[in-house]
C-alpha cells in the first residue's frame, strides 16, 4: 500500500517546478478590487466613442494574467469578446515594449499592415485558447477568472494596450483595456494607468516621447511609422487632453559637506 502513496507524493515533488512556473508575479500591480474600481470610474467619464462597458486586464513582466475586471454590473454587459482582447493587448504592450522603450498597442498599427516592416508581427505569438476559454462565464472578471495565474498570449496592434512602469521607471507588466471603439480603448486605458501610478514611461515614439497614440495617417500611409486610424468620433480630440506620463522619481540632491 506505501508505494502508490510514494509515486503519489513523487509526482507532487516533479510538479512542484512547473506549478511555481505558473505563479503570477503581480507584487506592485493593481489586484481585481484596484483594477475594478479603475476601470468603473473611468468608463463613466467622457472618452469619446460609443460610451459603452469595458473589460479589463493586467499582466505581470512574464505574462502571466494577474487580474480581470469589467466596468458592467455582469459579465454579460461588455462585449464577450473583449474579454479576451483585453488581456491580448495587456500581452502585447508587455511583450513589445522596454525598461528604456514603451510601445503601445495604437503604436504598432501602422508598421503591423501589408508592406509594413512589422507585418505579420499579429500571427508570432498567438492567443492559448485552452486558457481564453476555460471555466464558467459567470467566473469571468471576477477574483476566479478563469485566465488569472496564466498566461494568455496573442498579439493585438490596435489601440488600448499600454506597458506599466513603476516610479523606478521598471517595467512591471502590462494593461489591456477593450469594449468600445480602439481609439477610446486607448484613451481609457490611458486614464487607468495614470489613476493607478503606473505611468512612468521613460521614453517612446510619440512626439511627447511617450507611447501615446499617434495620429498621423494620411492617404493611408502614417507619417511616422507608428500611426493609428481616427474612429470617427472625439477620441482624437479627447486624447489630446489626456492627463501628461508622471516622471521618474529622482535621488535627491546630496549637500556639499560644510567647509
């Protein structure tokens, strides 16, 4: 009877590497009550688009799925699909962007398209489907989601993925935010991360040196490189009055010794 118990507890022993593989590294990123409370808020304020709820979720340095929320009463009150975009875009603002460079979602639209230096870049890491679309629906953007403590994969390359950096200027994962149109994806997205203080950007393409979107395609081709469509409504304008990236503390000024 001891050796079934043996194999048993041996079996545990080999696991244990590839469970603490999996285990998110989320200390310093914003858990499903901050993450909730963000994106209720910041879904209520004017951000151009269809006004609509959203779903959203973060991701640590690894990509791991760290939380899931959405602004809604139920589940059922944001486009189902979203779900899964958000956490999609959260892996692609971390997985393209740097310590020294942020990237947003918006940013790699234009470079993303055929002809484009970065085309196919959309098809190179795609979406687990066997964590997308595991569990029960009502456990979706709740503390049980079924996506949390895994990774989740996929590349998105339009706007509301946006890189996190805390105020050592680290890279410590990432936020996707999706429901409405892409352009008012990234403006609330934008306001999340400025709300949770984890928005300083050391550097990125925009003129600001910043990953805000940028809007510069004329006749089909961007100007820059990293443009994004207008949707048609007032995102544009509402993005240009969105809140500045904070800056990254600094070591105050040691005083010279007294003579």
């Amino acid at each position: 009877m001891r050796t079934p118990l043996l194999l048993t507890a041996l079996t545990l022993v080999l696991a244990a590497p590839a469970l603490a593989a999996e285990t998110p590294s989320c200390v310093g990123l914003p858990d499903h009550t901050d993450l909730q409370t963000a994106i209720k808020s910041v879904t209520a304020e004017e951000n151009g688009g269809l006004a609509l709820n959203m779903w959203a979720s973060v991701v640590d340095r690894s990509g791991v799925v760290c939380a899931v929320a959405y602004s809604g009463a139920n589940e059922g009150e944001q486009w189902p699909g979203s779900r899964v975009i958000s956490a999609q875009k959260a892996n692609t603002a971390n997985a393209f962007s740097l310590k020294g460079l942020a990237l947003s979602t918006g940013n790699l639209y234009s470079a993303t398209q055929p002809g484009g230096p970065l085309f196919g870049l959309q098809e190179s890491n795609p979406v687990d489907t066997s964590v997308a679309y595991a569990g029960n629906a009502a456990d979706f953007g709740t503390t049980k989601d079924p996506m949390t403590g895994k990774r989740i994969g996929g590349v998105n390359v339009f706007g509301g993925g946006l890189a996190l950096y805390n105020d050592k200027g680290d890279i410590v994962g990432a936020l996707g935010v999706s429901g409405d149109t892409s352009c008012a994806d990234h403006n609330i997205a934008w306001k999340v991360r400025h709300g949770l203080k984890l928005d300083f950007v050391p550097a990125g393409v925009a003129a600001d040196k910043t990953d805000q979107i940028i809007y510069d395609i004329t006749g089909g081709k961007s100007a820059g490189g990293y443009g994004h469509p207008t949707c048609g409504g007032k995102e544009d304008t509402i993005a240009q009055g969105l809140p500045p990236v904070s800056h990254k503390a600094t070591e105050p000024k040691k005083e010279a010794p007294a003579q």
